[in-house]
C-alpha cells in the first residue's frame, strides 16, 4: 500500500500572469497514520507548532483506512473530509487532499469525475481538477486547471509545465482553455490569416455546424478576434 504524504509550507506563492512560481516545499513526511481522531490531533498540532498555512496530504487512497462491512461509504468519507474542513478552518490553514478520477467517469462532468461516492464532491470546500489534454501528444507540457469552489468564482485555465526550471507557466485562462488543442490547431493551419466555419471544417474535418459553434465559444472567449463578416483570426 502506498504510503501517506504530508507537504507543507508555512507562506503562499502569489499567482502571476506571467510566471507560476515554483512551490516551496518546507517538509515532507511519510507518515502510518490513516483518518480519524489521532491523526487529526497530530495533524493540528503540526499545524500550530509550525505556524503552517498550506497543507497537502498524499492522497485522500493512502489516507483513508479500510472500509469494514456494514459501514455507510457515503458517510464515512464525509464524515473523513468534513473533519478536515473543520481543522482547516479552526486553524487558518489551507488542507488540500490528493485525490484520482474514477476510471468510469470520463462521461461525467469534471467536477463528478473523484473516485469514490458523492461525497467527495459534497463535503469540500472547492476542487481543483488538472488534467491533460487527449488531442495533444503523450507528452506535451501542458495541462488543463479547473477550480471551482462555494465562496469563490471558478476558472479554467492552461499551464505548461517547464523541465529547465521545474515550475509552471502561464498560457491562457477563460472559455477558450478547454479548447486548447484547437487553437493551437488553429495557429498552425492559418497563422495570423482570417478564416471561417468553411476553412476551419475542411481543415481540421469536423462539421460545418460544429466548426461554427467552435469559432463562436472561441470568439466569445477572446480568443478570436473577429476580421469581418464570417471571417475571424486568431487574437494576438
């Protein structure tokens, strides 16, 4: 079984247009404890001594202990994360939990997709999903980020991850980060030349009627910049 991991870090690193900066990780540590009431009680106390503002467990799977027969799932993985809500809140402090998509949920919506019951989606605060992008090679840097949270207003936006200096960069954020691939896509079939819903279909052979809602969301989204009628180029 994989063993639990606990990151933290007594500051935040401000978010910037241009530039992600690298997290600075000021502990790291293996840890036999699964959930319930003597590792929150250790966990707070690390907390406190420590004057800690972002924790992050690795992962809610090496976490949790065994499900026994008989016990609600439901309500033991709210029970599990409402507890850790609350020792977040009594402590000022962030607590992000890793956690995986179910392999089944790829028709669900992002925010669905956490293995396990509902619950994982309930009793949170707010998500974040990071996800790659299926049209783009195995390997691209890139990555898609979702957040959405109950107090706080929801985002979609592409980060690329740079080896050099192991740490993120800024690429877009809005409605045109799903479609990412696309625009890229774009990029290199047209350039800085304005097109239509025609080119766009012929190019890259979806329908005419698709490649029109396409244009649209991505014209909405400030990423096309519209030329003249029916004509659009990518926005500089």
């Amino acid at each position: 079984m994989t063993q639990p991991v606990l990151r933290a870090s007594n500051r935040f690193s401000s978010f910037r247009q241009s530039r992600l900066p690298a997290y600075r990780s000021i502990w790291r540590r293996v840890f036999p404890y699964t959930f319930g009431i003597q590792f929150l009680e250790w966990l707070e106390g690390e907390i406190v001594s420590r004057s800690l503002k972002l924790v992050i467990l690795d992962s809610y799977t090496a976490l949790r202990g065994s499900r026994g027969s008989g016990i609600d799932i439901v309500k033991a993985e709210q029970t599990d994360l409402t507890k850790v809500d609350e020792l977040a809140k009594r402590t000022g402090c962030a607590i992000l939990i890793i956690h995986h998509s179910s392999k089944g949920s790829a028709g669900l919506d992002w925010s669905d997709r956490a293995a396990g019951t509902f619950a994982m989606s309930a009793a949170t605060e707010a998500q974040i999903h990071v996800s790659r992008f299926a049209d783009l090679d195995s390997n691209a840097p890139e990555r898609l980020v979702r957040v959405r949270g109950r107090h706080l207003e929801g985002t979609e936006m592409v980060l690329r991850f740079r080896k050099d200096t192991l740490d993120h960069e800024y690429v877009l954020e809005g409605g045109a980060a799903p479609l990412y691939p696309l625009l890229v896509q774009i990029k290199a079939a047209f350039g800085t030349r304005a097109f239509g819903p025609k080119e766009l279909f012929l190019t890259t052979g979806v329908s005419r009627a698709t490649a029109g809602r396409q244009i649209d969301r991505l014209h909405r989204a400030g990423a096309l910049t519209r030329r003249g009628f029916g004509d659009y180029a990518v926005t500089p």
